[in-house]
C-alpha cells in the first residue's frame, strides 16, 4: 500500500520532512503548504509536486494519509487539528503545542478520530541512542547513577516563540524520560537570558527520579560551536553517545567486577577499556518518518505518542517555571506525566516491537499551573495562517 504523504511548513525543517517522503519506499510526497510563496515553490518545485498557500485546501484537494506538521509551536492545536479533521495520520514537530491543555487537546481530537498522532522527538531515532538503549535494558550498565545531557550551540535566530527550555531541552527530557522509565521525582533550574529577546537561552538543570537517578541539563544558545552530547553513568561504567557523529562509546569502571571485593571497595571506580561501539547510521528523520508511515499503514501505535510529547512539554514547562521562580518543582504541583511506555520501541528498518502497548492516556493528567502555562506562549489563534520557521528558499538547515 502506497501513503499519499503532504507537509506544511516547508521552511527550514519542513523542507527535509518533503525531502525524506520523497526519498521513502511505500510513501509519496503529493503536496505542501506554506504562506510563503517564495517556500512553497522552491520544495514544491524541486520535488514536483502541487505547493499550496492554505493548509486546508491542500488538505481537502491532495487528501493525504499522513502529514507532518512543520509551522510554530503556536500554531500547532489549528495546524495538527485541521490534519486530524481531515482524516489524516499527523507527526507534529515538537514540543506537541504551545501549553499543555492545547496537548491534551490533540491527543483526544486524534482518539476520537482514529488516526496516528505523533510527535516529532527525533532523537529517539538516532542510532546512537537506539543502540544505548538497548544495552541498558539489557543491562550492559547495571544500576544508573547519572544522566547528563550537553546540547549547546549558537543562537538560531530562527526561533522566536519559545525560548532554549522549550525548543532544545525538551529532547533530552524525553531521552532522559525514556531511557530510565521513571516518573520524575521533583526538578530544579537556573535559567538565564542573555541575546534572546523574549525567553531564556540557557539553563542549568537537575531532576530527580522516583527510582532514584539523576539527570543534569547542560543546554544553551550561547557557545559557538554545536555540541550534542549525552553520558549515562552506573555500576559498570559510563557510555558516551554523540548525537552528531552518531557514536557510541562505554567506558569501562574496573571496579565494578572485581573478584576481590575488599579490593573493590578500596579501589571504588578504575579507569578500564575504552569501546568505541560498531553503529550502522542512519538520518534519525529517515527513521522517525519511516516509523510514522508503517504506523499510519499497520494501524499500530507510533514509537513516541501523543502522550510522550506531552510529558516532554510538562517537563519543559516545570523547568521553566523553576528557573523562574528559584523554587524546586515537584509532583505535587501537578507538573509531570507517568511513567513512559517502555514497550515501543524502534527496531531495525523502523518495525515496531512486537510488544507496543496501544497507546494509553499516559500523561492526560498532567496539569500545568497558569504561570507554567504563560511561559509556554500564548495559545493558537485561528485567525493566524499557517506559518513557517525560516523565510527563503536558499538557505537549508540540517535539524537542530
């Protein structure tokens, strides 16, 4: 079965959702939107396929089975909904909206209408990330102590509407989220602003799992060079997986198989073997948007739900707000999702495993205080079109 595939937002993400529908066996690429005239004929021209200044005319004329939804977080209840009235199966780009009522919001519009509602975490489909997971499930690491993700870079002026929180740290909160398989226990941040106009563009921050791990956020718009980076540290050692190169690499603790134990606890951790792991890489969009279509086409729950993007966009509005308030944020505040499915997973050439859950309202409780919600943006108007995130055509980014 051939899915008829269509992106709007055609700017500088959205213009690689086009570029991989067109490349991907089983899928066609039939159409875009964008306001942008100068977008819209630039993607539309290069793939041959009709461009479109209204969402929902393309909706209506091109009636695709699946859509990425590419435009402001603001934007994304009208956008993602619109899709979903259509009949369509929709990947929403993260966070899943503008607060989290509006989140809420789409899961159930997607649940009432039967279709895959999916959210653009894309850094679980990194090779890299994949790899490491499966190898603490297995547990390859015994017992985890720490994870501490480091994801700096210069500031893209691109981003306007929500601050580094937001835009950034919410991938690491879902990593982070995913690979432990806890709730969160409470968070604390200090968050700065020092060249973005409305929202912070640092932050420093601790969480606390109710299993007992750490996770330390290392993440900013301020150093020169991008840097993509997350250690997990335990019983056995440390792995070190570098999203850019897409590497994997365990640093071995000594220590932790000592067969001679007052050794051992003399000893605490030693520096053992370095292992750089075997990785077969792959664009983590290629995967995600492979995933999303055998999703749509088996009629199975996705890998990240409308549930997880939720909880990510939770946990980002709970760093916020303690960033803000100087104050350590806990459950009790009504802030966090549950538990991630652990059971969802992405294997090789993107088949769901075999034992994914369908998909449960795994964080539809979670509320967000009025001041969290403030700090997530306004709420999408209807009177708003559906915009991109960069202007012209000339310039084509990788994801961030």
């Amino acid at each position: 079965m051939t899915l008829r595939a269509a992106v709007i937002g055609v700017g500088a993400m959205g213009r690689h959702h086009a570029r991989v529908y067109r490349e991907l066996d089983g899928v066609d690429l039939v159409g875009v939107a964008d306001p942008s005239e100068e977008n819209a004929a630039f993607v539309g021209g290069r793939y041959g396929v009709p461009t479109f200044a209204d969402h929902v005319e393309m909706l209506e004329t091109v009636r695709p089975d699946l859509v990425s939804v590419v435009v402001p977080t603001k934007l994304h209840l009208r956008v993602a909904g619109d899709a979903i009235d259509a009949g369509a199966g929709v990947l929403v780009e993260k966070p899943i909206a503008a607060t989290a009522d509006e989140g809420r919001a789409l899961i159930e519009r997607a649940r009432a209408a039967g279709v895959v509602l999916t959210v653009g975490h894309i850094e679980r489909f990194n090779p890299a990330v994949r790899a490491l997971k499966e190898r603490l499930d297995a547990g390859a690491l015994g017992r985890i102590f720490v994870i501490r993700a480091r994801r700096t870079g210069p500031f893209p002026a691109r981003v306007r509407d929500v601050g580094v929180v937001v835009d950034l740290a919410s991938h690491d909160l879902d990593i982070m989220r995913w690979l432990v398989g806890s709730p969160v226990e409470r968070i604390h941040a200090e968050t700065a602003q020092r060249i973005h106009t409305d929202h912070e563009d640092m932050v420093a921050g601790l969480l606390r799992f109710e299993t007992g791990e750490l996770g330390i956020l290392d993440i900013n718009w301020l150093t020169p060079t991008k840097v993509r980076e997350l250690s997990v540290t335990g019983e056995r050692g440390m792995f070190v997986a570098n999203y850019l190169s897409q590497e994997l690499t365990f640093y071995e603790n000594v220590a932790a198989d000592s067969h001679w134990e007052r050794y051992g606890e003399l000893q605490g951790v030693g520096e053992g073997n370095m292992t750089r792991l075997a990785i077969a890489r792959r664009e983590p969009l290629a995967a995600e948007l492979d995933a999303f279509a055998t999703a749509v086409r088996d009629g199975t729950p996705p890998v990240v739900r409308g549930e997880d993007g939720l909880a990510a966009l939770a946990l980002a509005l709970a760093v916020v707000r303690a960033g803000r308030e100087g104050t350590i944020i806990r459950p009790e505040d009504g802030l966090f999702g549950t538990a991630p499915d652990r059971g969802a997973t992405v294997a090789a050439d993107s088949d769901l495993d075999g034992g994914a859950t369908p998909v449960a309202a795994a964080a539809s409780s979670s509320g967000v205080s009025s001041a969290a919600t403030a700090a997530a943006g306004s709420s999408a108007t209807s009177a708003s079109p559906a915009a991109t995130e960069a202007s012209g055509p000339a310039k084509v980014e990788e994801p961030s």
